[in-house]
C-alpha cells in the first residue's frame, strides 16, 4: 500500500466520538483474513493477549504479523494456521530457553516466511507510517544483507552525498495494542516502556485496544500529558484486566515466568503437537478471558502483581 | 571457585568500560560487564538498554533476561521508546556497544540471523533485534562471545551486523561512516584488528591459555600482535559482584 493510498483510506476512517467499548470476541472481528495485524508490546511485554486469543478463535487465516521482537505468539499462530508470513527483527523468548523450535520447523521447512529487518528499520517503517510519509532515511541496514532481503533500498543523499538506507513505510491493517488505561472513546494512556504502541496506532489503519482499566474522559483530562493514543486512531476498546498475561504489563504484573518456562519446555520437547496442546487448553478450550484468567488463578495473579510492584517502587 | 567462561567474558568486558560514558547493553553478559564496571571502577558509567531504559540500575537477583521488562527498567532515568532509544544511538550519543553472535568473521561481521543459504536456512536463528542497528551507531563496539572453532570462521553466512566488510575501507564504503569495532573480547583471549587491513588479530590471552590454542579454537588464520600481553585473572572482588548479582547462575553459566 502507497503512502498516498493509506492516506485516503484515514480519510475515510469513521471519527466519531462515540463509545468503542466492546467485547474482545467483537473487537476481534475487524481482522478479516489476509490483514496485516501489527502487534503492539515487545516480546513478553503488553503483548495484547487478550484480542489476539479471540483472533485464534475466530480461525482467521492467511495474516501477516508484524512485531519489534516476536514471542512465542508466533509460534501459536502458525500451528493455527493463521498465518505463514511473520516481519520481525526478532523472533524467540530469551536467552536461557534457545531457538524457537516452531520457527526454526515452519522457517527451515519452507512453510513459513520471516522477513526480518533491524530493530530500529522496522521502528522507522511504522514510524514513517505514523508520519504519512512513503520512507524514512537511516544508515541502519547498509553493509548487511538484510538490506538486499528486504524492500529497503539505498540513495545518494540530495544533500550531502553520502549513502542512504531507506525503509519503507508499513501500514498495517490492524494494529492491536494493550495499554495500562483508556476511557471509552479510545485515549489512552501508558505506564512505563512505550516500546512503539504509540506510532502503531497511527500507522494502522484499524485500532483494537485493551486496557487494564476503562476510566473516565475527566480523569484523562486531569493527565492528558500522560496520553499517548488519541481517541481518533481507535476503533475498539476492549477491558481487560490481566489482558497481557502471562505477559508482563508495567507496574501491574510481571510475566510469569514459570508459565512461559513450562511452555517452552513442553515446545522444544514435543514440537508442533505440543503447541497444538497448548491451544487446545488455554484458546479454544476457554470460551471466556475470566475462565483463561481462572486457569492460573488467583493466587498466582497476585503474587505477579506483588512482584510489579516491588519492580517499580 | 575459580572464574567460569561466562564471568571471564563479563570481567575481561567490563574493564573496557570507562567512568561517565554511556554503555548501550544488551542482556546477558553485556549487563553483567556494564554492572560490575559501575560497581567498580566506572560508578558514572550510564547503561542504557534497547528495549526503552535509559540508566537502570540492576536489582541483584532479579537480573532481566529481556531489553524490554520490568527488571531491565528499575530504577531508570527515562523509559523512552524502542525507535527513540535507537535515534539516540544514531545521533551519537552511546560510547560503548556490545555484540555477540553465532558467527564472526576476521573482519568483525556477524551472523545471528540464517545458518546456511538464507533461501533454505539450515539452522533459522533469532535475528538481528538491535545488534545490526548497535554495530552501526555506537562509537566503539565490543564483541563478546564464546571462543569455538565454529563460531570464528572465515566467511559468514549472512552478515546481520557489518563489521569491517571486506576489510580497509570497506566499512566507510557501504555509507557506514560511525562506529569502530575496536575488541574482541572471549573466554580465551582479547582480539583487535589492525588499522591498515581491519583484520582480525591477537592481542592478549586470557591467563594460563596458550596462543597454539586460541588459534586451534579460531577458525581462520590469526596473525599476532607485535606482542601478545596475558590478561590480569579476575579479582575476588568482581567474581564476589558477579555471583551476587546473578545467584541462579541464569548468564554465568
């Protein structure tokens, strides 16, 4: 999509100021099969976990995924089958659990494409978008080959004469975002790391939000400095505390390490199956996020917001 | 205990870095060095990570294991953005980079992203994440790694991260115009590269490691510098540091 193309298209985007609140199950029918999705967060990070079960569930197909640095949310949405292209300048869950076994499968196996860019290319590319322009300028990327495997492309500077590395413009179609807190119109604000949420959501041309609580536009207006995502970019607002875990969300609570550790063991033990296993227990076997919340339980909710709160004193 | 490879690594690295300059780490080894040298001898030494953090200070115990979560942030001047914290880099701001990689080169290139043609990868890796973007901007890059055989080989597969390129000028050649790769730095010695060709070459041992066996570990030809000095053995102190600030062992091994 051109930059002037992706212009028209907000043009024609519904700016009403009307309430956006809706169940995640709703929100999660704006992806439509063949959508780019843009995640927001940053591997374990806000990974808006909330609409992204509900876009599983809803079997959408033929996606591509974009993410700063993936988690293992690509993995789940490849053995779903709900996607074969990933754009990432990262894809794993950390040092101590090794290389993504699903990645490496579906990569290696020609079942899957990753597009991988540099970390600050790919911010660029959604920055560039969220300024209306076709590119941004960078020296990131000359010399490697990520250059020639992309669609970035070179230029002599107009100005100076030196060599440039252009990255293009991305827009995706939806961007999926979860944040500390939004009022029903869709302003919303962030705690802590802003990672590239707020660039994605003007990049996209569709919006889904969760947040961990919905408050009033007047407690917006009393911290507006503190609001990153305006209410025009927004077309749904989903509540959803605990929406990003086993995630971590800033101050709140952190990730749940020993959840995402059983994981990735279970994973590099019993590869696609156990992923599928995996799906099965906490996606589709789960008709409510409550009844997902009520599978780790509450005491284990608790001890990971202690945790936060220690973290951010 | 004596020191294992992972602490020489942090040790050997940690040294490098001077008082009130600002390091851009990544977790791991690079945040253990970062650490010791601001408990030790850099204590105005700034860290910043890529996931948005700028001047953390690392809780012992709770060491983060990615850029981006609560613990890499604790205690942190500023949160900015993953994009910004890079446009800092790419301004000039960061003295200090650290890398590591599956795969390097005699020139300093690296290969995190494909082993094998990249159409058909034999082994697919995680990718770059920051590390093409830290080679290029940061003003004196650090590679820390593991010294094997199969890690230092003549040709990488893929270049994620350029070093030097082809060697001499190469570097300045593709646009690259900032940025030294000045040290490597592994468990069994400390490598820099001559100042004509940009070729890898032997600087100092680590204590007790002879140079027939840094060049068997090495996968290509390693000249020597005019004379190859042998690095101090890492003090009671910094081990004492390192120990507590990782005691479940998560990047010491």
């Amino acid at each position: 999509m051109t930059f002037v193309e992706a212009r028209r298209r907000m043009e024609g985007k519904d700016r009403a100021l009307r309430d956006k609140r809706m169940p995640a199950g709703d929100a999660a029918r704006l992806v439509h099969d063949g959508h780019h999705v843009a995640i927001g967060g940053c591997l374990y990070s806000r990974t808006p976990l909330v609409t992204l079960r509900e876009i599983l569930r809803l079997r959408r197909v033929d996606l591509t995924l974009s993410r700063n640095l993936m988690c293992y949310e690509g993995e789940l949405f490849l053995v779903a089958g709900a996607t074969r292209s990933l754009v990432t300048s990262w894809i794993g869950i950390g040092l101590p659990w090794g290389l993504s076994r699903i990645t490496r499968e579906f990569v290696e196996g020609g079942q899957a494409r990753l597009e991988e860019w540099s970390h600050l290319a790919l911010g660029l590319r959604y920055r560039a978008a969220a300024m209306g322009v076709p590119f941004l300028p960078t020296l990131s990327m000359l010399g490697s080959d990520l250059l020639g495997r992309t669609s970035a492309r070179t230029m002599t500077c107009p100005f100076t004469g030196e060599t440039l590395c252009l990255v293009p413009a991305l827009f995706p179609d939806v961007a999926v975002i979860h944040v500390h807190r939004a009022d029903c119109f869709g302003n919303a604000q962030i705690d802590g790391y802003p990672h590239m949420d707020p660039d994605l959501a003007a990049a996209a041309a569709t919006v889904i939000l969760s947040a961990e609580e919905i408050v009033s536009t007047d407690e917006i207006r009393r911290t507006a400095d503190r609001t990153v995502i305006p209410f025009f970019t927004v077309d749904a607002v989903v509540e959803a505390p605990f929406g990003a875990y086993p995630h971590e969300c800033y101050g709140r609570y952190e990730a749940d390490l020993d959840h995402i550790g059983a994981y990735a063991r279970g994973v590099a033990a019993g590869g696609a199956a156990a992923v599928q296993a995996y799906l099965d227990e906490y996606v589709y076997g789960l008709d409510t996020f409550d009844a997902y919340l009520e599978r780790f339980g509450a005491g284990r909710l608790r001890r990971q917001q202690q945790a936060a709160q220690e973290l951010t004193r | 205990m004596p020191a294992t490879a992972s602490e020489l690594l942090a040790v050997t690295a940690s040294r490098l870095l001077g008082d009130h300059k600002i390091v851009f780490a990544g977790v791991g080894t690079p945040l253990l060095a970062s650490a010791l040298a601001k408990s030790t001898h850099a204590p105005h030494l700034t860290i910043v990570v890529e996931g948005g953090v700028v001047g953390l200070e690392v809780l012992p115990g709770r060491l983060p294991i990615s850029t981006n979560e609560m613990r890499a942030g604790r205690r942190a001047v500023m949160l900015p953005s993953i994009t910004q914290t890079f446009l800092y880099a790419q301004r000039g701001f960061f003295d200090y980079g650290f890398l590591g990689g599956a795969q390097i080169d005699p020139h300093g290139n690296i290969n995190t992203s494909v082993i094998g043609p990249p159409d058909h990868p034999r082994v697919r890796l995680p990718g770059s994440g920051g590390a093409c973007d830290i080679i290029t901007h940061c003003r004196e890059i650090f590679i820390v790694t593991m010294h094997e055989r199969r890690r230092f080989v003549e040709q990488v597969d893929f270049i994620t991260s350029p070093g030097y390129l082809g060697g001499h000028d190469a570097r300045r050649r593709a646009g690259l115009l900032f940025g030294e790769i000045t040290t490597v730095i592994t468990n069994l010695a400390l490598m820099r590269f001559d100042s004509e060709t940009r070729r890898m070459r032997l600087d100092a041992v680590q204590a007790g490691v002879t140079v027939d066996h840094v060049r068997e570990q090495t996968g290509f030809d390693l000249p020597m510098a005019p004379q190859v000095g042998e690095l101090a053995v890492p003090s009671e102190e910094e081990l004492r540091f390192l120990r507590l600030l990782d005691p479940d062992r998560l990047f010491l091994g």
